[in-house]
C-alpha cells in the first residue's frame, strides 16, 4: 500500500470511496480464506496418508500372507517336479 501511496498522492484521499474500501476488504478476506485452504489442505492429506497406511496394513496382513503361502507351495511342487524328473 505504501508504494501506491508513493506513486499517487492522491490515492490517499480515493481510501474514503466505497469502492476502495471494497477493495481492502476484499484483500483482508483473500488473507483470511488462504489460513482456512491451508487448514483443508492439511486435513486432507492426513485423512489421505491415514487412509494409504491403513489400507497398506490390511494388505500386508491379508492378502499378501496369502499370495506368500501360495508361493512357497509353487515352489515345493516345482522343485518336487524337478526331483522327479530328474529320477526318471
């Protein structure tokens, strides 16, 4: 504001129109609404990150204890096929 004031003197005496005065507080609400984006913002990615771990651990002792117990089983019948092929 003060650069403004620096540049046009008479700017000073236009802060008493209604349209100035719309203007600073539409500025001061700009202010205030980015406070309340950044409070979203952070709720947002901790509902994410929460979600992201929570679901990781479901799989992690779900279905990939799962899909490990399947492997080991392909892998004995392998190595018992291979055994047996290689006895005849």
């Amino acid at each position: 504001m003060e650069a403004v004031h620096q540049r046009d003197p008479d700017f000073a005496n236009a802060n008493d129109s209604p349209v100035v005065a719309s203007a600073l507080r539409q500025i001061e609400v700009i202010g205030e609404d980015r406070k309340g984006f950044k409070w979203i913002l952070v709720v947002i990615t901790m509902l994410g990150t929460g979600t992201s771990l929570y679901g990781f651990s479901k799989w992690q002792n779900g279905v990939q204890k799962i899909d490990d117990s399947i492997k080991e089983l392909e892998l004995e019948k392998l190595k018992l096929e291979v055994a047996k092929l290689k006895g005849e």
